[in-house]
C-alpha cells in the first residue's frame, strides 16, 4: 500500500511539472519616423534571427527574453535607413522605442542644413540616404550642390558629370554645370553651352536672358 501511495505520488508531481509552461519574459517596442509617425511593416531580427513585424502602430513584441543578457535588434524595412540597437532585459514594462528615417526625410534634412549653411552636416545626411539605394538622381544632385556652395568647384562637377552619364537628364542638372562652368571654372563657352541644352528641354525666360547677356 505505501509503495502504490509513493508511485501515485511520483506520477501527480510529473505531470503537474510537465504541464507547467515556464514563460520567459518578454518586451514590447514601438517604431517610430523622423515625424513622429508609425512605422509598419519593418521587419525586426533579434541577434540576426526575424522574429516579428511591426503592426500599424508600429509595435512589436520579443518573448522568451532572458535577464541580464544583452541583445542586438536589427530593424529593416524598404525605403528607410536600417537601424540597430542594442539592449537588456529590465523588467515585465520594459518598451524599446525605435526610430527608423525614409530616404525622403534624410532628403529633407540635408536641404534643412543646406539652407543653414551647416554642409558638412548635409553630406552626412546624403550619405546616409545614398546607402538606402534610392533616390540616385535627388541624392546626387543636391551633393553636387553642396560641394558647389562650397567652393569645391571639381568635386561638384564630377558628381554633376556622373548624374548625366548615367542617364539621368533634366534641365535643373544643365543648369547646374553652367553654374559651375561660369562661376567656377570661368568657362562662359561651355557655360553657355549647358545652358542651351537646358533650353532644349524647357524654356525658361531667366536661361535665356543669361544666354543673352
């Protein structure tokens, strides 16, 4: 009777530890854009591993976290700079707050810095933008003009060249030769000549009066 007691006992103690789960902790994120707004879709990889996407919120959760163990969370979506942050297990309210910038909004903040004359800063933004692999013709064009306002008259004009060899022709990019064949170089012939082909495109009356000066 005592050993069908002890077996009985065995039996109870194995099941109600096998039935019971250990839940490790776990943490919530939320993902942000340079204007404050949701990001969805992104794709969230946890010491290289994916492990969820971000809703239209931009939340996500990571579960089976361990205490006191660093963490690498890397955030990926198209269009937008990858962003990687490093972190540790806090406690069960523990958020992980993310902000991840479009290729537009570091666009715009290069323009910002322009603007204020601060043209280093624009070029680490550009830069930035130009690893995303978009938007070739914008980040190019807007760098030639940084180094123009510069006064890096042959930087300018190579990043210039290169916008037209590889296809991408418009009238703003003429233009900008012109710009920097008459002020830098002092080339009023090939000046000129830029600007005849940006008439081509479209007329602008402003084009025309410099080809009549």
């Amino acid at each position: 009777m005592r050993k069908f007691v002890v077996i009985l006992l065995i039996t109870v103690l194995f099941y109600s530890c096998s039935s019971t789960k250990i839940e490790m902790p776990s943490v919530q994120g939320m993902i942000y854009d340079g204007s404050n707004e949701a990001v969805c879709d992104v794709e969230v990889l946890l010491n290289g591993q994916k492990q969820t996407v971000s809703d239209i919120y931009g939340h996500f959760a990571l579960a089976g976290l361990r205490p006191e163990t660093e963490y690498t969370l890397l955030l990926k979506k198209l269009g937008f700079e990858e962003t990687v942050l490093k972190f540790s297990y806090l406690n069960p309210s523990q958020v992980i707050y993310a902000r991840m910038y479009s290729t537009s909004e570091l666009l715009a903040l290069a323009e910002r810095e322009t603007k204020d004359k601060k043209y280093d800063s624009a070029l680490i933004f550009l830069e930035r933008a130009e690893k995303i692999g978009e938007n070739y013709l914008s980040v190019n064009y807007l760098k030639s003009v940084v180094f123009f306002l510069k006064k890096d008259y042959e930087t300018s004009l190579k990043i210039a060249q290169e916008i037209v060899e590889n296809g991408y022709i418009d009238s703003y990019v003429y233009v900008l030769l012109a710009d920097i064949y008459e002020i830098g170089m002092n080339d009023q012939e090939k000046a000129n000549g830029y600007l005849k082909k940006a008439l081509d495109i479209s007329f602008d009356p402003n084009i025309q009066k410099r080809l009549e000066k």
